[in-house]
C-alpha cells in the first residue's frame, strides 16, 4: 500500500496535501463569509449554495488531512489565501469562486503526478478529489453563463 511510496514521494505526497488542505479550509471561510453577504431576490437558494460548498469544504479538508496522517505527516494549521476583495455582487462572488474551485483543482492534480503509478490510493483519492472538484468547478461555471450561452464561461 503506501510501503511502495519513497521517502521522497511520501514528503511530496505530504507537502502537496497540505497545500490542498490549506486551499479548502480557505473555501469553508471564504463560502461561509459569501453565505453572509448575499442579499437580494435571490438570496436563500444562493446562501443555501454557499452554505453546502462551506460543507462540502470541511469534508474535503478532513478527508485530505486523513491521507496527511495515514502517511504520518502532520496536518497544516494554515490557511490558504483569503482575500477580501469587499466585492459582494454575485457575479463577482461566483467569479472568486472559479478561482477557488480551480485552485483546489490544481492542488488535486499535483498530488496525482506525485503518486501516479506510486500507490493506488492516494492515485485514486487524488482521482476522487478531480472528479468532485470538476464538478463543482462546472457548477459555479454554468452559474456563470448568460442564460442560453452553451459554451463554458470564460473571463
């Protein structure tokens, strides 16, 4: 199982964890403080959004800080990034939110390059995380999209 991991890989594999659990305990704080700051028409299907990306992020980061321990790292205290841009329209709240998911998305596929090939299942918890991670990045892109454009946002 993770026997077959370097010393080197397995310090990578950690390394890269971290910096994937610093990201997606930025996204609690990050969707959480959105979840506050939505007001309008549409408030309570957008602040129920917000508020299940905030959980969804916690469950991330504690199923990335268990990949940490199983490999006896030792999970980070940071936090990624937070930026408070004081902007609070939605498009721009969405837009901060790409950016999130992409960087989140990232983390994931670092962690797969270091342990392709190397253990089957931080490969295939790095696949899981890909997976759920384009699909919130997805979510948050449609959101973006004028009503009937089908082609993906882009900025």
């Amino acid at each position: 199982m993770i026997d077959t991991l370097s010393d080197a890989d397995r310090i990578a594999a950690i390394e890269a964890l971290n910096r994937v659990l610093e990201v997606e305990l930025a996204g609690v704080v990050r969707y959480t403080h959105y979840s506050l700051m939505v007001y309008g028409y549409n408030r309570i299907p957008i602040v129920s959004w917000l508020k299940d990306n905030a959980k969804d992020g916690l469950d991330h980061a504690l199923r990335v800080g268990e990949m940490i321990t199983l490999l006896g790292g030792h999970p980070s205290l940071k936090i990624g990034t937070l930026l408070e841009t004081h902007r609070h329209d939605i498009d721009e709240i969405l837009r901060e939110s790409l950016e999130h998911e992409r960087l989140a998305l990232q983390g994931y596929h670092d962690l797969l390059k270091i342990t392709q090939g190397k253990s089957v299942l931080l490969e295939e918890f790095a696949r899981e995380m890909i997976v759920e991670e384009e699909m919130h990045f997805d979510e948050v892109n449609k959101m973006l999209r004028r009503p009937g454009d089908l082609a993906p946002f882009h900025e």
